[in-house]
C-alpha cells in the first residue's frame, strides 16, 4: 500500500468530483442532450399477463407515413436481450409473457405525436391462463417457461441435517415473506441512439454497465466489437435498476434509429418506468431450525422462494446470493439450503441494492427473534452463542480468515442505542401508553464483489493513463451514479501516485476509450476496482523509476516530468492492470462449495420504533448501525451510502407495496407508491469500525449494500417488543397491524354472559 501524497488523500473527505457540476446545474443529463435531426421513441406494450398476438392494427386517424414503427421483424440479429439466459425477447413475437411486454416501437421528430401514436396501436389477443404466484408456478399446473417454471435452483448442505431433529431439545419453524420493492432513482431510464452504416451504432444513456449494454447490442443488430459504443452520460441513481434494463431501452432506441435514419431520444415517463422496468424480487423462505438446550444451533433447513417473473434476467445470481446469506452470521455443523426461482406472468424482477440478501437475512433475523422467545432466551444472548468468529467455517464451508468482529459491533450498538435501559423504559411506559415503544436487533454480513468464481469469470482490466495536458485519467469502466465511484477511485489513484487529488480524472465511461473494468455492482468498486487501480498506479511509479529515472523520493513536478519523458519514449503513458484473485479463494461451481466471497461487510443494527394502537401506523423513532468494512477511503461518502441503505430499507419495510392487479402494477404513480418522506426517515447514527483487507483498494471492502440487508428485520423485530406480536412479512402496512392488533384485543375481552 502506498503513501507516496504528502498530505493524505484517503481517509479524507474530499470534494466529489461532480458536486460542482451537479450543484451548479451543468451536469448533463440523457434528456439535457440534444442531437441534430433527433426524434422521439417510445413503446406500444402489452396490456394483458399472458396471451397469443391474434392482430395488429393501426387506427387510420394518424398518418402513418409520418413515423418509423419498428417490428420483431426488422431485427438483423437475434430477437434476444443477452444476459445470463438470453430468455426475453427484444421485442415480442407471437405471444407476450407479462403486462407492459414491448410488442412495436414508434418515432417521430414530434415526441407528443408520438404518444398519441402509441395510443392508437390496436392489438387483438388470445388470451393463455396466466400464473401469478410464487405457489401457482411450483404447482406446475401451468408450465409457463422451460419445462418446470424453475430459472435457477440451488442445494447447499453442510453436515447431515436430517441426523439431528431426534436430538435436538428445540425446534423451532417460520416463515418469512418479503414483497416487490422499486428502485425508485430520481432519473426514469433514458437513452439516445445513433445508427451510421459506417460507423454502427453509438448509445448514451443513463446505465450502470456499459459493457452489458455493449454485449446485447452485438446480439441483437448481430454487429463486431467496433461497431457499437456505448458511453454513460451523467446518471441520477441506479440501485441496481439500471444494471440489466438499460440493455432493453438501448436495443429499442437503436432499432429505431437504424429504421429511421435519425438519433432516436427514448426517455420514460415516470408513470412508464414504475410498469414496465424491474423490481426486487418477492420472495418466502421457511425455516426449520433445531437448537441444544442451551440455545446452539445443531440444524438449519431453509427452503427459499423467489419470483422472477417473467424472464430470468439476473435471477439466478440473485438467488445465489439470497442462498448464501440465509444461514446469517452464525456457526452451525448441520445446513441444508434448497432455494429455487419461479417464473411468473409478471415484469420480469431484477437487480436491486442487496441482490437477494436482504429477503433471507430478513428471514433468518426475524427467525432469530422468534427462536428467543421460543425457547425463553434473550435475543440478544442467543445472537452471542451463534455468532461466527475467526477461524470457523460457514454453510460453504469457508474457513473465516480475516478478523470477525460481531461481538464488539453488537456491543458498540447496544451502548450507542442504550438498549437495555430503553427496554426497560418501555416495559413500564407502555401498559398505559396509546403509543408504545420498542426496541430490536438485525446482525448480518454482506459478501462483498461477486459470488464464487464471479471476479474470475469477469478478468475485469483497469488502470490509469497520464495525458499531455499533465492530468491523471482512471481508466475503468465503472460508473457514477451518486454512490461516488469518481471520488473514491480518484482518491486511490491520487494517494499511490503521490500527485494532488485534482491532477486525477476519470476517464469518460465509454466503451470506446476505456477497458472493461466489470459492472458496477455488488459492493465490488472500491474493493476490486480500487485495488486494480492501486496496483496500476503502482506499476507506473516501477515503470517510471525503470525507464524514466524518476528518484525513489520525488515530488509532484518530478512524477509529471517523468511521465513526459517516459511519454517521449514510447508515446504514451498507460498502466493497466487484470484482476487477480486473493490467494486461498476457491470456489466450486458443481459442489456450490468454497470461498463465496473473497472479504465480507458486517454489521449490528438497532431500531427504536414507536407503534399507535389507535391508528395502527408504526414508525422508526431512532435508528443505529455499527459496521465493519474494511478502510474507510471517504467518510463522508460511506456515511451517506448507510444513511441512505438504511433510508431505503425502511422504505421496504413500512411503506413501499407493489400492487398487481392481472399481473400489472396498479400503483404505478408517486401518489400511491409511497415512499418515505424526510419527515420519515429517523435519526440514523452510523459507527465504524476499521479492519483493513489487504487484498481490496487501500484496505476497502464492499458498503453500498450492506445497511439495506438489516433494517427490516431490526424494525419487526422492535415492533414485536412494543405490542407483544410477531410479524413476518414485509412491507408491513397499517392495515396488517390493525388486523393483528383488533384480533389480539378481541381474544383479550373477557367473556360476557
């Protein structure tokens, strides 16, 4: 690890490097740019869940002359968006699968002519029996996609589970639900495409991997590498929503612009966006758990469900990791998990902040809380027998090499929180309280970079490069979307290379200037990447010591002087880097065995909640969260990623419900899909602690994810010890507690005669 920056970069609060962009109002949006000749797309969709295309007819008010209408049939390549299973088609053909399904494309130069276009498409259908639910699909009754209705399933044993239920002094069983959730970025989907037949086809847009939307270009218009670029424009939130999506709208605008002969700008409304794009996927996991007399585990057999509607998109990586997480933060000899996704006549579910965690480690916290109470042990002490430590192994069989700290983070949180006392306080206020209050715990960790042999697949390239105008260019395919990729990975450059913060810059997030560095996703930018840039930057300093005689000490002016004479030599100055990984990661893909990760985030949350008897409405009074993971590169940037994880989870937890009706969202408005305002959001105290990993950019391991995996059950975990009364699905309404609430009141009446 390099110090060569006299005044230390990382560990610093630095200016993000687009604040002043963003806060002067110059930061160039997809619908802020304009193209000569430019016309305006948008999508003829399917209003049914399920059905065959009987016709297609055009209304003749409209002129159709005026317009480019786009088919399945005017696709040179093939009729399938590239991902993991390239199961969706581009564009339907014959049949559709789910509501909002994209059966024609429409331009025009007018973009308010073009809706009324959409509007007189008229399609007829024969209408097939749609499935709607987790359990409809395992029936099987209906086969709606392959020969099972199953995308992906997994079995993970440890031990022999089935050997342990005879013994066990306790046995306790659940089952947990968790519901769709939406992403929910300020900025709806957008791109621009451009189509030249010498050239190919070039698309901006507001995305998280350009690469992915590089490589399902190629499949559908069926062109070389060279032929298709794809660059980032400036992108107002993600979440995970704009990692598989975009390669959709993208191959939509192209398509258009290739028919038309014009850039084709296709922005969704916000009403569009709620419909038809992605969400977290609705999930049930079931546990059944057998634990000694004092409170070991001995068995853990969880069974997880998943939705993944219609197409398969990122199902199955989301099940992984779902998989992975279910067992939490704890040692047991016995584990069998069997999880499954299910396809349904629903939008296709997809990637979001926690990819899967966040529905099992719901599961297994709640589950924690209700084994407590089953067997008359604190929470909190039942937490501390099971906790995994240093040098014992998971459901995977991982040996835990790097330190584990849960005892110290759950001490940190319960002082911080002043728990015991609160729940003292409580016990005694809320007898004679409308209003009562409670307090509860979430610990979980979160696997930081991608799951198993993902970073091997990926043989993710990056670097840096110094221009002749004297500035240090990151040259990495990852992006900015407010999480701080910029500033974070600046930071790491200008720290090693020993130059300002302001010498660095990141190159533009264009496939045809920069090497594909992997996607920006699953907590792996700071770790993975930065630690690619570290050792890029590094190699350069070797190179200029080697061949342009830069001192073992120089300064600022000596590095620069050095990259020009290094730059007269071979004409230009680059250092790039391919991952390699941390020594002792193994992972085995047939076995689902191994390492699932290389470094791991953890965390202890604590929420304080308040629950009106009256109203039935629950809120979050105070909440606190003490995590590890690894070096802190910006502190005020990896503040703000936990103040809003945690933001959103509450979001998920009390507020947020998707309701479909025939498949599609009913809610599709900001009137009423709630969210919580900044009158919800509670005091959020955030606490570190600081434990290095020596394989991760300057020490860092993943953030974004992981304050999303344990407010929700923190929270029903709290609203149990206010009113007595367990909970176990999410989002959690007025409307459930008041159910609860009246048929608890009504078995507490006495008799009347």
């Amino acid at each position: 690890m390099s110090t060569l920056a006299k005044n230390r970069i990382v560990g610093t609060s630095v200016p993000r490097k687009e604040g002043a962009d963003k806060l002067r109002g110059t930061a160039r949006y997809v619908d802020d740019i304009q193209r000569e000749g430019m016309w305006f797309g948008a999508t003829v969709r399917s209003t049914v869940p399920r059905a065959l295309i009987r016709s297609i007819g055009f209304d003749r008010k409209i002129d159709w002359n005026e317009f480019t209408v786009v088919s399945a049939a005017d696709i040179p390549g093939g009729n399938r968006i590239h991902m993991i299973v390239s199961d969706q088609p581009c564009l339907a053909e014959g049949q559709v699968n789910h509501c909002e399904e994209a059966i024609l494309l429409i331009a025009h130069p007018d973009k308010y002519k073009v809706r009324e276009a959409v509007n007189a498409v008229l399609i007829e259908y024969d209408l097939m029996p749609p499935v709607f639910t987790i359990e409809e699909s395992e029936k099987q009754e209906i086969v709606i996609w392959g020969a099972d209705n199953c995308f992906k399933s997994f079995l993970l044993e440890k031990g022999d589970v089935d050997s342990v239920w005879a013994q066990a002094a306790h046995i306790v069983e659940g089952e947990y639900r968790t519901g769709a959730q939406e992403h929910l970025y300020i900025e709806n989907n957008g791109v621009i495409a451009e189509y030249s037949a010498h050239t190919g086809i070039t698309v901006w847009g507001s995305l998280q991997c350009p690469f992915y939307v590089h490589k399902s270009l190629l499949a559908v218009f069926d062109l070389p590498p060279e032929k298709v670029r794809v660059i980032q424009t400036e992108t107002g939130g993600a979440f995970g929503g704009k990692e598989d999506f975009p390669s959709v709208i993208a191959s939509h605008a192209a398509l258009l612009a290739m028919k038309c002969g014009h850039p084709v700008k296709m922005v969704y409304d916000r009403m569009e966006d709620l419909a038809a794009t992605t969400k977290r996927h609705p999930s049930r996991v079931r546990h059944r758990t057998a634990l000694d007399a004092n409170g070991k585990l001995l068995a853990m057999d969880i069974d997880i469900a998943t939705d993944g509607g219609a197409y398969s998109t990122l199902s199955s990586t989301v099940l992984s990791r779902a998989t992975l997480h279910s067992p939490g933060p704890y040692v047991c000899p016995n584990v069998r998990i069997r999880s499954h996704a299910w396809a349904t006549n629903t939008v296709p579910y997809g990637a979001f902040r926690g990819f899967g965690a966040p529905q099992t480690i719901f599961a297994v916290e709640r589950h924690m809380d209700e084994i407590a109470t089953a067997i008359s042990i604190d929470p909190i002490e039942l937490r501390r027998r099971n906790f995994i430590h240093e040098s014992e192994t998971t459901a995977t069989e991982q040996l835990m090499r790097e330190p584990v700290i849960l005892d110290k983070l759950l001490d940190r949180a319960l002082a911080e929180s002043d728990y015991y006392n609160k729940r003292v306080q409580f016990t005694e206020e809320n007898p004679d309280s409308v209003v009562k209050r409670g307090m509860g715990i979430a610990a979980f960790y979160h696997g930081s970079g991608f799951t198993g042999s993902g970073e091997r697949y990926l043989n993710s390239l990056a670097g840096i490069d110094v221009t002749t105008e004297g500035n240090v260019r990151v040259l990495v395919s990852s992006t900015e979307f407010g999480q701080g990729t910029n500033t974070v990975l600046a930071q790491v450059a200008a720290e090693t290379l020993g130059v300002d913060y302001d010498d660095v810059m990141m190159a533009p997030p264009d496939t045809g200037i920069v090497p594909n560095s992997g996607p920006t996703v699953a907590s792996r930018t700071a770790m993975v990447i930065g630690r690619l840039i570290e050792r890029a930057s590094a190699q350069l300093i070797s190179m200029l010591r080697e061949q342009a005689g830069l001192p073992e000490q120089f300064c600022r002016d000596d590095f620069f002087t050095a990259c020009d004479q290094l730059r007269a030599k071979n004409g230009d100055v680059v250092s790039l880097c391919r991952y390699e990984a941390p020594p002792g990661i193994f992972w085995d893909d047939q076995k689902y065995r191994g390492e699932a990760y290389p470094a791991y985030g953890w965390a202890v949350h604590v929420a304080q909640v308040t629950v009106d008897t009256v109203t039935s409405s629950a809120e979050v009074e105070e909440f606190w969260s003490a995590q590890e993971a690894g070096r802190i590169i910006h502190p005020v940037l990896a503040t703000g990623q936990i103040e809003g994880g945690i933001a959103q989870a509450i979001g998920y937890t009390l507020y947020e419900k998707v309701v479909l009706q025939n498949g599609r969202m009913a809610n599709n408005q900001m009137t009423n899909y709630i969210m919580p305002t900044a009158e919800d959001v509670p005091p959020i105290h955030v606490f570190w602690e600081e434990i290095p990993f020596q394989h991760g950019g300057f020490g860092a391991k993943g953030i974004g994810e992981l304050p999303h995996d344990g407010p929700a059950p923190a929270i029903l975990n709290a609203i149990r010890d206010a009113i007595g009364i367990s909970f176990n699905a999410i989002p959690l309404l007025p409307e459930d507690i008041f159910v609860k609430l009246n048929a608890a009141h009504k078995i507490e009446e006495p008799a009347t005669a």
